[in-house]
C-alpha cells in the first residue's frame, strides 16, 4: 500500500523536522569506536582499525571491545582460553540447525541457533557486566561453531566439531572445509573479521541497542542486530557484490556494465555510505588482502573487475566503495558459498554489538522516538452493519 497522507493534513513548520533515516542525529554518546568521515578513519577504542588490522589478531580486537584496552600477553591467554573452551555447541542447537529447511538463508540459520542459545541459558535475565561479557564471549566462541554447522549440513557433510587447538579464524577454515590453509589466506580472514568488527551506530549496531535499552537480554539484541545486518542495504551487500561480479563474469565486460547501471538509474552494491563520502576507512586494507587472495589463487580476473567497476563508479558519481565491495571477492576467493558472507560478518560483528549493548545497560535510557502523524484525522467508529 502506498503510503496514506489525510489530504487535510496541514504541516506544521515547527514539528517537521523530521530526520528521515535518522541521518545527522546524535543519538548518545559512546566510547566503542569513531567513524570520522572527514579523515575517512575509523578508530576502535583509540585505536586506528587498519593499526589493528596489521598488528593484532581478531581475539585481540574482541578482548579491547570488550574491556576497552588491548590485552597483555597473559590476559590474552586467559582470555583465548577461556572462548576456545566454549566452543562447542549442544546436540540439540545442532540438531535445531540442522533440522532448518535446506533453502533457507544461513543468516536465519545463525538468528535461530543464536536464539536458540538464549533459550540455553538459565542467567538469561542476569545482565551484570560480569555476566553480559561471559555472554558475549560465548556469543563470539559458538556463532563460529552455529555458521559452520550450517554451512557443513547444507552440502550434506557431517559437521565438524571445534578444534582448541586453533585461532578463531583457522578454527572457522577447520569446521568448514576440514583443513586450515595457508597462512596468507588465515590473515586475509583474520583481517576481515577485524574490519568487520565494528562500526559505531550503523543500523544493526542501534538495533541492538534499541532492544538492549527495554532491558531485554543479549541474546535478544543479538538476534535483531543479525536480522537487520541480513538486509543488502547493510551487511547483506557483500554477498550482492559478488553476485554481481558473476552476472558481470568477464573483467573486460565490466566498465560497460556500470555505465549502463548508471544510466538505469540501479543502486549498485558494494558502493556509497551514510556517514564516509569520499571513502570508507576500511577499503585500502580490505582490498590490499583481496589482493593477497588472488594472488594465493593466481587469477586477477576479480580484482580486475574491482578495479574498472570502481573507476567508472568514482568518475561518473563519485561515490567509493565500502567494505563490502573488496570482502565479497576476497571471501569468495577463499572458498567461501556467497551466502556464508553475512553470517562471516556476524562472526566478527558480535564483538561490536556486545560492547555497545554493554555500554547501553551500563548508561540505560529506553530509546523511543517519536514520529509526525499524517493520517486520517480523528474520527469516529461507525457499527460495522453501517458500513459501506
Ligand atoms: N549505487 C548508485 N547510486 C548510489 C549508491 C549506490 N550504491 N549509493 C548511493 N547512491 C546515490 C543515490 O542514488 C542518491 O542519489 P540521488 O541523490 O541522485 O538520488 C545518493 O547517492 C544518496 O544515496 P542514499 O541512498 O540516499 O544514501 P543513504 O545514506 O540513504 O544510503 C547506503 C547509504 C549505504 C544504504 C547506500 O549508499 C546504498 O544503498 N549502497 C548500496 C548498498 C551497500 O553497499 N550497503 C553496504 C553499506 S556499508
């Protein structure tokens, strides 16, 4: 149904301002991370993501969004210890993820194993800091386990069980594929799960903190923060840009291929962002590990596509890519089925949804905004029998 204006509705100056799409607004404060659009960085805790990215591992990031610093030698011990022991998933979040239709979205596998876990836990309503972060590091030790799982039943192989031998990122290759590549390919991942961690107030991010702020429970907010990271508006688009790229299928054809996206008006995956405008802080370090992919697989024919989609896009609109344009190619080029894509972002991205449903019931206030009323003015019931 299109949307209804009653025809006598008379604007009134002073209520209109309306921030469609909430852009510009402030809507609290938070010390998790800064997106800074006139630098094009982005800073989690201070730290500068692509300074991260180069020089700590995923477990590190998770630890400082968690606490709000970089862990020692020992605290990281402690810490990885700890995640690798609750690795493993029941029989039964087994059993309810493998029961899950074939054809159906492995984002909604992992929104369902995730509810399922809250279903599990007998703290559900306890949220001291000192429970909310042992949920968000079995959040962030069995989501791993969840996208595997599915991954494995959804070819009809048998599901690999968790190794505590290994890091988060060479676990994921082990419980996918059977065996953890090379060292290049684990850093490229490892990198992206970084990346991907967190990215201030983006919609999943607020979504979770607007459930979080009803005091509902982790688990809660966690599911509606994968609900809406699904859509292609948001994470979803890493896997529409490489859908993209296989319609597109030839390097050659690409340049010719944009332009007349363009001239048809289509929104083109993978590209433009509501706070960076000329760039996303996290592209160069994205597309510098895409390179390594393609490399480790010898074929540049993504990164050649990459390069002439981008160009024409840049030229015509000036409008950048974001992260999802580089993480598409490069998780394809690890071997990756392109509907795995966002549930690898849900991986990564639960460290930063925790922290800020940490930070939400640390400093809570419901968040209920309002909206300007167009419809129908006020009027009154007529019996049903009178109606025409
Ligand atoms: N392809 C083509 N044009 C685009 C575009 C894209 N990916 N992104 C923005 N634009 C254009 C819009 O058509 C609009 O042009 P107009 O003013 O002539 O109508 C203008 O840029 C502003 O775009 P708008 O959609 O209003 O910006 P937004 O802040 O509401 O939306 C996104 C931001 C990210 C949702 C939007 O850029 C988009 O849909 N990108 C593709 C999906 C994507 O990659 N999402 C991942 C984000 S990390």
């Amino acid at each position: 149904m299109a949307e209804y204006i009653n025809p006598d509705y008379v604007p009134e100056p002073e209520k209109m301002n309306v921030k469609k799409g909430l852009e510009g607004v402030v809507m609290d404060t938070s010390s998790v991370s800064k997106v800074n659009a006139e630098t094009n960085s982005l800073v989690y805790r201070g730290y500068p993501v692509q300074d991260l990215a180069e020089n700590c591992s995923f477990e590190e990031v998770a630890y400082l969004m968690y606490t709000g610093e970089l862990p020692n030698k020992s605290q990281l011990e402690d810490f990885s210890k700890k995640e690798k022991s609750l690795r493993d998933i029941t029989k039964d979040n087994l059993n309810v993820i493998k029961s899950l239709p074939k054809k159906c979205h492995p984002m909604d596998s992992v929104r369902t194993g995730v509810s399922f876990l809250g279903c599990e836990d007998e703290r559900i309503w306890d949220a001291t800091p000192a429970t909310n972060l042992d949920k968000a590091i079995r959040l962030l030790a069995k989501i791993p386990t969840m996208v595997a799982a599915d991954f494995r039943f959804k070819k009809g192989l048998d599901f690999i069980a968790p190794n505590p031998n290994l890091s988060i990122a060479e676990n994921f290759f082990h419980m996918c594929f059977g065996k953890v590549p090379e060292a290049r390919v684990v850093k490229a991942f490892d990198v992206s799960l970084i990346l991907y961690a967190e990215h201030s107030f983006n919609a999943s991010t607020f979504t979770a903190r607007v459930v979080s702020s009803t005091q509902s429970d982790i688990y809660s907010a966690t599911v509606a923060g994968i609900g809406a990271l699904k859509g292609p508006l948001h994470g979803g688009a890493n896997e529409m840009v490489m859908h993209m790229m296989i319609e597109i299928a030839d390097a050659t054809k690409a340049e010719q291929w944009m332009i007349d996206a363009l001239a048809q008006k289509k929104k083109v995956m993978g590209f433009g962002h509501r706070v960076y405008k000329s760039g996303d802080s996290r592209v160069p370090t994205m597309k510098k590990y895409a390179q390594v992919m393609a490399d480790v697989i010898g074929d540049q024919k993504w990164m050649q596509m990459y390069a002439s989609l981008e160009k024409v896009m840049v030229e015509k609109k000036k409008i950048y890519p974001n992260l999802d344009f580089p993480a598409g190619p490069a998780y394809y080029m690890m071997g990756f089925e392109i509907d795995f894509f966002t549930p690898i972002f849900v991986m990564a991205r639960t460290t930063g949804w925790s922290a800020h449903i940490m930070e939400q019931t640390a400093n809570n206030r419901i968040i209920r905004p309002l909206s300007e009323y167009i419809g129908a003015a006020q009027r009154k019931v007529t019996p049903i029998s009178e109606r025409s």
